[in-house]
C-alpha cells in the first residue's frame, strides 16, 4: 500500500497496523516514495559463554615468533 504524507499524518495507527500485520506500507511526499513502514525486530540477545568449548587456540598464540611473523607479514605489504 503506498500513501502521501498528509494521510499518513492521519492514519498513522492504522498504517502502523498494516505493517505489523505483514503488509508492505511505504509514504510518499508528493507522489514520490519516500519512507517504508516495517515492524520493528528486537535484537537477539547475546549469551556470555555461548562459545565456550567451541573455539581453541594454540598454546603460542602470542609468543614472540608468531607476533614476529605477524609483523614481517605486514611489513612486506607496505
């Protein structure tokens, strides 16, 4: 359903409904599409410790060779 601005104004609830309901609303400001209505999604709540046991490491993550490495890799791209 596309509606100009100065109904929307008016019927805000009622386009709000539609939205919600899965109804594709856009407003248009003279005669131009301007803005689409969709229902609002929460954000998914993070879980501390969701990976715990999933993801591992090397025991010489950071020793000096491996930080040296890293630094020689970016210094042969500069």
């Amino acid at each position: 359903m596309q509606t100009n601005m100065h109904e929307a104004k008016s019927k805000l609830s009622y386009l709000v409904d539609l939205a919600t309901a899965g109804e594709q609303v856009i407003i248009a400001k003279a005669g131009v599409p301007c803005v689409q209505l969709t229902p609002y999604v929460a954000p998914a709540r993070r879980v501390f410790g969701q990976f715990k046991g999933k993801v591992s490491m090397n025991a010489d993550f950071d020793s000096n060779q491996t930080n040296q490495d890293i630094t020689d890799m970016f210094e042969q791209s500069v």
